[in-house]
C-alpha cells in the first residue's frame, strides 16, 4: 500500500511556463484535493475531486487546473507559471465518509523564477 | 476573519517540557477537532482527533476542546526531540451533505535537548 504518492519533488519553472504536478493514491477514496502550503498561510485549499469526473474549486484556484479520469488520479495543472506560485504543493485523499482522517503526499517543492 | 486561528509561532522548549498549543475557531457548525503532525519536509499525519467536546489522550497527547469558547488545545507532557515539528489543528463540519475540512496555520515547534 504506497498510500499518496507525488512526483516529481522537485521542479524549478521559469516564469510562463506549464506543468503538471502528478498524484496518485491506491487506497480508493472518493476525495482527494491539492493544498499549496506558504509559511504563515497553512494549507490552503486549491482544488479538490469528490470522485472521478467531478472537480470544485478550493479557497486559491487561480493559474491551476485539474481533472479526475479515474479514482486513482488527480494531475495539478500550472497554466503558466508565476512567481507567486512558488511554494510546497501537497495532494490529499480521504474516504467519502471520513470526517477526521485526511492522507497526504509527500509533497512537491516548487520554485518559480 | 478566518475560520480557524492558530500562532504559527515558532515556539521552542527544553526537552521534558510541557508544551501547550491552541487554535480558536468562529464556525459552531465544527463537530469534528484533530491535530495533526508534520515533520521537516514531509506531509502531515494525523495525530489524534476528538469528536465534539472534552478531552482525549494518547499516551503523552492530550487533546481538549472546548466548544463554549470555541478553543482547542493539544498538551504534550514530557516532551521528547523527536516531538519537533510543526502542528496543524484542523477541523470539519457536514455542509450541504459532504464534509468540509478546515486547518489552521500550525505551529512550529522545537524541543531542546
């Protein structure tokens, strides 16, 4: 069981550019959200999934897109990279019912230049 | 004003120490109070949780909440190095049929040895 999984670690982008922030979970939960974490902020909600083809917006959605194709994958897209988006992004599941328990990813360090 | 508050800190004490960490909260609609632990470039897991009001304790944790004056606490008593990292409080309410989960900014924590 790898639980969440993210790749890559980490990614240095030049200003303009896109990608893609891959996350996986073996688990089969319904939910799973992408968080960016910025010191004095917390974990700030960008984007979550409550099952396979249906995304919402989080508190900070701008500049990021997502998609949800099956129940294992939930890919964080950065439309053109700013500076503002540098920061530590973490990918989440949890079963539709759990009101408590929260799995996260290792994380993936982002530096925009 | 945000939902949940929590001083990011840093806070730093002597090994053995009893260390004290707090969060307030505005939304009475918050039934479900957890803590959790997440250690230097890792993702947060969750440390321990209680439902509704009162306390809970898991060997040298301690979780309280006080739902009157909307403040939780988490109590580490005989605190170890290994008990350095940062701590998120978080919170969940049901809203419109799914649950909605909510952290706080956490609190870096370092134990002296």
């Amino acid at each position: 069981n790898a639980g969440v999984t993210q790749t890559p670690k980490f990614q240095v982008l030049k200003t303009g550019q896109s990608m893609t922030l891959q996350c996986a979970q073996d688990m089969n939960h319904e939910y799973m959200s992408w968080y960016r974490q910025d010191p004095g902020m917390g974990l700030r909600l960008i984007h979550y999934s409550v099952g396979a083809g249906i995304t919402d917006q989080g508190e900070v959605p701008n500049g990021y897109n997502v998609s949800r194709s099956t129940t294992e994958d939930f890919p964080l897209r950065l439309l053109s990279a700013a500076p503002s988006q540098t920061s530590v992004y973490f990918c989440a599941s949890r079963h539709r019912d759990s009101a408590y328990e929260q799995y996260f990813g290792p994380g993936t360090r982002l530096t925009v230049t | 004003q945000k939902e949940v508050e929590q001083d990011p800190g840093p806070l730093s004490v002597p090994e053995g120490a009893i260390v004290s960490l707090n969060c307030t909260y505005s939304n009475s609609a918050f039934q479900y109070f957890m803590w959790y632990r997440q250690y230097s470039r890792k993702g947060p897991e969750l440390l321990m949780y209680t439902y509704s009001s009162g306390n809970k304790e898991d060997g040298r944790f301690t979780a309280q909440v006080d739902k009157s004056s909307k403040y939780i606490s988490l109590f580490i008593r005989d605190s170890q190095p290994s008990d350095s990292a940062t701590y998120l409080c978080a919170m969940s309410a049901a809203i419109q049929g799914a649950q909605k989960l909510v952290f706080g900014q956490g609190t870096r924590l370092t134990i002296n040895p």
